[in-house]
C-alpha cells in the first residue's frame, strides 16, 4: 500500500501515519522528520534548511527531491509507505511521479484531512513532541500525565520552533498558496479521498479506514 497524506499543518498527518504505519506494516516517510534528523545533526543540508523552516517557509524543491529520492533508494520503503508531508508543491508532485515510474511503483490513495484554520492554530500552538521517540501531545485535548514529560518513554517533551503562532499563521498561507492546488493533481489521477479531520484521533481513524479498506 502506498499512500499520500496531504493536509494543513496541524491536521493530524503525523499522528494518523503512525497507526496506519502500525496496522497495514509500511513505512512512514515524513519530511519534515528528515528534516529536522539533518538539523540536530548539524549536517551541511539541515543548515541549508533552518531558516526557511523556522519563518514558515518551504524548503526549496531541489533538496527536498534530493532528500526523498535518496529514501526511495533505501529497501526499507519496499513493503510500502505512507507519505507525510511531501510532496507540498506542483514540482514536487511531477518529481514524485518520476521516482514512481522509475521504481515501478503506482500510488493507492491520496488522503486529504481537512480541518478548519481556527483549530489548526489551538492544535499546533499547544503541541508538544517526545524529543526521542517522537509521540505526539496536545496540551489540550491530549496532555502527558506529567507536565513536559513523555508518558511512553520518560523522555523531555519539545516545542517545535515553528510552532509559534505568527509561524503557523505563514504555515497555513503557504499550505493555501503552494500545496492545496496538489489536491486538484491527484483529483486528476482518481487518488484523492477527503478525510474529516475534527474529532478525536480514534475517530478520524475510523474514517481514513473506511477510506482506504
Ligand atoms: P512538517 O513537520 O511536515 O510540518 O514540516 C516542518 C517544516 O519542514 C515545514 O514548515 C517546511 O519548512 C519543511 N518541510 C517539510 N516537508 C517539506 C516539503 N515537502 N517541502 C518543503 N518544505 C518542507
């Protein structure tokens, strides 16, 4: 199964991958998470794209390509994967065409979870990630039991630097501006399925299952 996850910052893409992940046994290929793997390592390419994620921006197309074509490479993604994150652009989107023609490969659904820009602020503002092993709390609707601590691992929990109001505010102008028009790409190919986003995450859940069974 090969699945893309399109949907506004905030939406729920990373915490609906990880039980996708679990129950159909793919991969997840987050981007974002690559990106900030290359940026605590302080490797020349998360330098590069520090500051375009940290004002909200994209990081441009090329190294993003870059990044996910080397992944393809790596048999790891052969069982099958869940994109999270990517592609975000037009050019993007032809890339990852190319990389499926090339790997003989043929997407199965594109999932769009949507949610209103109201409760993507309220979410992302108040979201804090296990700084190990990357589980995902809401201060709000899904709170550690111990403040700043995760529940799983005892590990710290982090604020994302881009996860600041004035920052999420550019995130969902660029969502609009350069990633929504995706849906109309994939509308084309037959692929897209509108998912409800609001709720809780066992019933958004439930709703990308019947989606895709
Ligand atoms: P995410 O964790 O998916 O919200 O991504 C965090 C940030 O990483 C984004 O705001 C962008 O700056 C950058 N990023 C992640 N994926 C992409 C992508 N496919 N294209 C461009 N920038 C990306």
């Amino acid at each position: 199964m090969r699945i893309i996850l399109l949907g506004p910052p905030g939406a729920g893409k990373g915490t609906q991958a990880k039980l996708i992940v679990k129950d159909y046994h793919i991969q997840q290929l987050s981007t974002g998470d690559l990106l900030r793997e290359h940026r605590n390592q302080d490797s020349d390419l998360g330098n590069e794209a520090k500051h375009f994620m940290d004002a909200g921006n994209l990081v441009p197309d090329g190294i993003i390509l870059g990044m996910v074509a080397a992944e393809f490479k790596k048999p790891y993604l052969d069982p099958g994967y869940i994109l999270d994150g990517f592609p975000r652009t037009c050019p993007q989107a032809q890339g990852l065409d190319n990389l499926l023609v090339d790997h003989n490969q043929k997407l199965d659904h594109v999932l769009v979870l949507e949610v209103p820009d109201e409760e993507l602020i309220r979410r992302l503002t108040a979201r804090r990630s296990c700084s190990k092993c990357g589980y995902i709390y809401n201060l709000v609707f899904n709170p550690p039991q111990a403040e700043g601590i995760c529940d799983l691992d005892g590990a710290d929990l982090i604020h994302r630097s881009d996860d600041t109001e004035a920052t999420v505010q550019n995130r969902l102008k660029v969502y609009q501006k350069q990633t929504k028009p995706l849906i109309d790409h994939y509308e084309q190919q037959g692929l897209v399925r509108h998912i409800d986003g609001t709720g809780d995450v066992k019933q958004i859940y439930q709703r990308i299952l019947t989606a895709i069974s």
